[in-house]
C-alpha cells in the first residue's frame, strides 16, 4: 500500500506565500517520480510540477515557473510545493502524486497513487 498525505492547504491573500506539504509511506519518495497536480471547479485536472527521485531535475507548467518550488526529503519521505506570490486563479485542489515509471510526467493519467487533496484558496 502506498498512502499520500497532504497539508498546508488554507485562505491567503494574492501575493502571499503558502508551502504545502506530501508524506509518503515507506521508501515511495525514493522509488517514485512525484508530481503536483491541481483541479479548479469545473475545470480538468492540471500539471503544476514534477521532480525525479534523485531531485535533480523538476519541471513546472508556465503558469507557476518562477513562483512555485517543487522539492523532497526523502529522509522524512517528504515532498514541498513551495507557493510564492500566489494569485486568485491558483485557488484550486491540489493533489500530489506518485508514478513508477510514467511515459509523460505531466499527464495525471500516468500516476499510480494520489493524495487525498488540500484546498487552496488566494483572494484578491
């Protein structure tokens, strides 16, 4: 069983910074690809970052580059979305995500396990 946990989630204002965090069980930090996806209402779920199990490369959609920061502990079998200079259209679920081997790390369909989600809501 690989179970994902997610926290941080809550209501900031736009410009505000919020750090979410995913524990993972087991050494699944280490095995895996880990994602960050997002899901407004009414809208698909979208790719927000990626990182490798080494951590030496991560890849983030256009609309959060330069304003999010995937990273992990594996020691305490930890992954970090660090949200900086949030905006209103960032208010949305966010889910971290696991794969084992995915053809494309930005596709939700290629995860294998998924967190249970923490709202995230930025005012204006």
């Amino acid at each position: 069983q690989v179970q994902l946990v997610e926290s941080g989630g809550g209501l900031v204002q736009a410009g505000g910074s919020l750090r979410l965090s995913c524990e993972a069980s087991g050494r699944t930090l280490s095995t895996h690809i880990m994602g960050w996806f997002r899901q407004a209402p009414g809208k698909e779920r979208e790719f927000v970052a990626v990182i490798s199990q080494s951590g030496r490369s991560t890849n983030y959609a256009d609309s959060v580059k330069g304003r999010f920061t995937i990273s992990r502990d594996n020691a305490k079998n930890t992954l970090y979305l660090q949200m900086n200079i949030l905006k209103p259209e960032d208010t949305a679920v966010y889910y971290c995500a696991a794969a084992r081997n995915p053809r494309r790390d930005y596709a939700a369909n290629e995860y294998d396990y998924w967190g249970q989600g923490t709202q995230v809501t930025v005012s204006s």
